[in-house]
C-alpha cells in the first residue's frame, strides 16, 4: 500500500440511534463544513420515477447538504426545460424551507449553447469531450469549483430502483465528511447490488475485475511490488465502481477525471496516487439500479481494462506490456473463478440472496473475450485516453468555464434556487 495511506470500513448505518446521531451531526457543522451534492442523470434516468423517488427523499430529509448538482446530459433545450419545471423546480421548493442553511440548486444542461460554445474552446487543449455521465462529473466538478471551491463533494447515480435508495444513502456518504471527528478524505460507497423477487445477485463487473485481479496479483505483483501495491488497494475496495463517492475539496480541485465506463476506476487510481489521504467506505446495505446487457458489460470491461493497464504502465512499464504474462494471468483466471463462485455462493445462502454459479461462469467467458480485445487496444496505445483534466491545475480552462457558467446565471439557466429565490 502507499506510504501515507489509509483504507477503513466505516460499515453501515444501521439501529436508530446512529441514525439520529449522524442526522443530527451532519445538520449542527453543515455550515462549517459545505457540502456539493451531485446527481448526474441523461434522458431515460431523469425521466423515470427512480429519478422522482431521489429528489423527493432528499427534499425531505437532507438538511446538510449546501449546493445541490442536477446536470442534465444528451436531453434537448426542452426536455431540459420540462424536467427542470417539473421534477427540479419542485425540489427547489422544499428545500428552500431549510432557512438554516439556505442552500443553492443548480441545474447544468450539457448541451445547451452556453456549454456548446465552452466545448468548441476546451477542444482545442484537451481533445475530445464525450457525452455521459464523465462529462457530467467533470463539469460538476468545474461548477464546485467556481463557485463553492471549499466545498466537499459527493456523487450519486440517479438510476436506484425505487424501494431501495432511503436517506441513509446521502447521510452515509455526507457524515464521514462533514462529521468534524472524523479525519477523511474520500468516501466510496458499497452495496449487495440484487435484482428481481429473488433477489439475484447482480455487480457482474466487479466480481468479474475481483477474480481477474488475483490472478494479476499472482503474476504481476510478483514481479513488481509497486503495480502489487495498487491491484492490493483495488481488491480493499469492496464495490470499485460505484458510483456513490465522496471527495474533500483538496482531493477534488486537483482531480482528473476518466472519459467513458473507467471514471470510477480512475478516481481510485488517481486517490492511490496521492501523498496521503484518509480513504473510507460505507455499506448502503441492499442496491438495485439499471442493468445493462451482456454486450454493454462487454463494452465496460473492456475499457476498464484498458484504464487499468495504463495505470499499470506508469508503475512499471515493462511488467505493464508483457504479453507473455497477460496470457499467464488468464491461465490463472479459472483458480481464482472457482475460490470466489464458492464464497459467493455461500454468501448469498447466507443472505438469502440467489447466486447462479453458472451464468457467471458463462458471463465471465464473454467477459475475458474483452479483456483479451482490451489488450490489444492497450498495447496500440499504453498510456490511454487522456482523461478531463483537473481544474485546479488548469487556470485558464477553469476562467473559460467560469464564463459560460456567468452567463447561464445572467440568462437564469443554471441557478434554480439562491437565497430563498426560484428562478426558471
């Protein structure tokens, strides 16, 4: 592990006295201790009752949280308009009763012609600007950091099944920040991600990455400790790809961020390569959200592979582009696949969950057909797809979005809800 770094399990909130404790905790230093809290959504999230279901309980119950984030990807001017007046400005109402705190709703629409012309500028020094759900954390993140540059930062997915996503979801991801006896610095959220009225155990992708990383950790680590270092801190992280984090504004001013499925993966490279941060997770107890298709999974491990690679080839490059190894870890897949469907199994049974083994097992052949194709595009380009860059090194990038953004607030376009005041 880095020198410097430290990884706790902070469980989860559970008796109704933590509860209490921690609710009344983060609302007594919500002021102290700001808050920005982000919930990307594209067309088919902030159009779902999911998405109505997560506003509604943070009206209710967040009463800690500063800067609320809706950004609003691939959506039209009036689809923008429409969820905006009808889901967010809502919202805005109740939560501008919170006079304590008095806190400040931003809607930020991508693909609006004030951000438009921000891309046409940015292209010309960082590359190509995908649209998602990247984009949308990296523009938050922009907009934090112009307007509220002290504040914490906290993102959630905007996809969590109704009957699931409770207030313990913001409060569990909010305290270990706020909290002032609490030393942290980056908070990452894990789940039993299920399904169905069987309650199918879903997170193929993370159990699929936690069999391909020991098998790594045998062959890689064993030839270089520092890319050892790193596959050890990835398995720490219990869901490496939630996408449910918190981040101090000192780890956030200065992070990059990933394009495309392997920006939470890079947020945890990004924070093991730092000097020193007191890292945490938090168990949100039991989690259902959108499921994608074996070919979208396909898609994802591929480039999660790819980032993780090139995080490898900036460790040790040689070990990194070794392709004899490569074929010497899925060699290894199949003893590590075995361990880890047995401990599932008997998780599940514990849980009351269902596990089928065999599915897995096919999913995972699909799977490693990606990671082999992954590897061919890694070698055609070990150091990867640059990602968004960090606005606190970034002067000049950060003064171009500054202007876009004052005239989204001259126009009434970004800021919904300031000093007690809805605009739309």
């Amino acid at each position: 592990m880095t020198q410097g770094y430290e990884f706790h399990d902070l469980g989860r909130l559970c008796t109704k006295e933590e509860i209490k404790i921690a609710r009344s905790t983060c609302e007594r230093y919500a002021k102290d201790y700001p808050i920005t809290m982000v919930f990307p959504a594209v067309k088919k999230d902030a159009e779902h009752e999911n998405y109505d279901n997560i506003l509604a309980i943070n009206a209710k119950h967040n009463k800690y949280t500063k800067n609320f984030i809706f950004p609003l990807d691939q959506v039209t001017e009036e689809e923008a308009f429409q969820i905006t007046k009808n889901k967010i400005v809502p919202f805005a109402q109740e939560i501008s009763k919170n006079k304590e705190l008095n806190p400040t709703v931003y809607v930020l629409h991508n693909d609006n012609k004030y951000m438009q012309e921000f891309f046409r500028k940015a292209k010309r020094s960082i590359g190509d600007i995908p649209k998602g759900k990247g984009r949308s954390m990296w523009l938050s993140n922009g907009l934090r950091y112009i307007f509220s540059p002290t504040s914490d930062i906290i993102y959630q997915d905007t996809d969590v099944v109704k009957g699931f996503y409770t207030e313990l979801y913001s409060l569990s991801l909010a305290r270990p920040l706020i909290d002032p006896k609490m030393d942290i610095d980056f908070v990452n959220a894990y789940y039993d991600r299920i399904s169905g009225p069987k309650k199918e155990l879903k997170g193929r992708v993370n159990r699929f990455f936690t069999i391909l990383l020991l098998a790594q950790k045998e062959v890689l680590g064993s030839r270089s400790p520092e890319i050892e270092n790193l596959i050890d801190f990835y398995l720490l992280v219990k869901y490496r790809f939630s996408g449910e984090k918190g981040l101090r504004s000192k780890v956030a001013n200065n992070m990059p961020l990933g394009k495309g499925y392997a920006v939470e993966l890079l947020i945890l490279g990004y924070i093991f390569n730092l000097p020193r941060c007191i890292g945490a997770q938090v168990d949100l107890g039991e989690f259902d959200h959108d499921h994608k298709g074996l070919m979208g999974l396909y898609d994802m491990t591929r480039e999660i592979f790819t980032a993780e690679l090139t995080e490898m080839f900036e460790i040790d490059p040689e070990v990194a582009t070794n392709k004899k190894l490569f074929h010497h870890v899925m060699d290894r897949f199949p003893h590590y696949e075995g361990k880890e469907m047995r401990k599932w199994n008997n998780y599940c049974v514990t849980h009351g969950f269902a596990f089928n083994g065999a599915q897995d097992r096919l999913n995972n052949q699909e799977l490693k057909k990606a990671v082999r194709e992954g590897i061919k595009e890694f070698l055609r380009n070990p150091r990867g797809r640059d990602p968004f860059p960090a606005w606190g090194t970034n002067p000049e990038l950060a003064q171009e979005l500054s202007r876009s953004l004052e005239k989204m607030v001259r126009d009434a376009y970004l800021i919904i809800l300031k000093n007690r005041e809805i605009r739309i």
